[in-house]
C-alpha cells in the first residue's frame, strides 16, 4: 500500500481488526520512509457496479461519493457513526445484489431515501433536498407536508 505522505510503496501493517459489523478490516500502517501512520479498510467487492446517470453517462460506482453525501445529510444528528457505516454497507450490499452491474443513479437514490427515512427524519428531508433539487422554501414545506401523517377532517 502506498505511504499517503511520502509515496513510498513499502509500508507496514501493523494491527488489523474487523470493522463495520465484520463486513470490512482495518488495517493500521506505518511508513519506515518518513514515519507516518495511515489507516486502510479492506471490503468484499462482489462485482464492480456502473452508476447510469440521468443523461446518459455512465461512471463507476464511488463508495466514498456516497458515504460522502450520506454524512453530509446526516451531520450533527444524534446518530452512531457505526450506525451509518452499517446503513452504507447495507446500501452498497443491496445495489451489488441487484443482479445488474449497471445501476441507474434515480434508484441509488431511492434506495438511500428510503433507508435514511426509517432512520432519520431530518437526514431523509435534507437528502431529499438536494437529489430532487429544491429551489424555494415552498419546496420543503410541501414535502414536510407529505411526511406528517394526515388527519381525519370532520
């Protein structure tokens, strides 16, 4: 593995444990060239996926994009952090078990929608803020508004 600082391709692990619910490990590493200390995770890939964008393009499924856009949602909330890194795995499970390599971006974010909505109300609306992109105040409080469970008028 590559020394993030230096370069060097000669480092060292120096402790590995099982992270993410067993679905991963963590490795410390150790550089001998400049002595800096890294960590790396190892997963099982079970096939490569293809993200289909709306227009069209299509580019390689990033792991770190969607962790990335999760977190952002989910910031500040009282959530475990080893929650999310669970909820992200589950994620990328269910899109590597659907069958098809190639995976359309409106289903990665329906399936992200979906699962931030049993977990988190306010990560589901702020999610849902930017993947359906949000212009004006009346925007939310339209969605809020479907949300709130609906009262029998009499």
């Amino acid at each position: 593995m590559r020394c993030p600082f230096c370069g060097n391709v000669d480092t060292q692990v120096k402790d590995s444990r099982p992270a993410e619910d067993n679905v991963a490990i963590r490795r410390r590493r150790f550089c001998p060239a400049c002595g800096g200390r890294f960590t790396t995770y190892e997963r099982v890939q079970l096939r490569d996926l293809v993200v289909v964008k709306s227009n069209g393009r299509r580019e390689d499924f990033d792991r770190a994009k969607l962790e990335r856009s999760i977190r952002i949602a989910m910031q500040k909330r009282p959530i475990e952090p080893e929650r999310i890194d669970q909820m992200i795995s589950g994620i990328v499970r269910r899109l590597e078990s659907m069958g098809d390599t190639d995976i359309p971006s409106k289903v990665i974010g329906e399936i992200v929608m979906e699962t931030l909505a049993r977990i988190d109300t306010v990560s589901y609306v702020r999610f849902a803020s930017v993947y359906k992109n949000f212009q004006a105040a009346d925007d939310f409080d339209k969605f809020v508004s479907e949300l709130r469970p609906q009262t029998a008028e009499e």
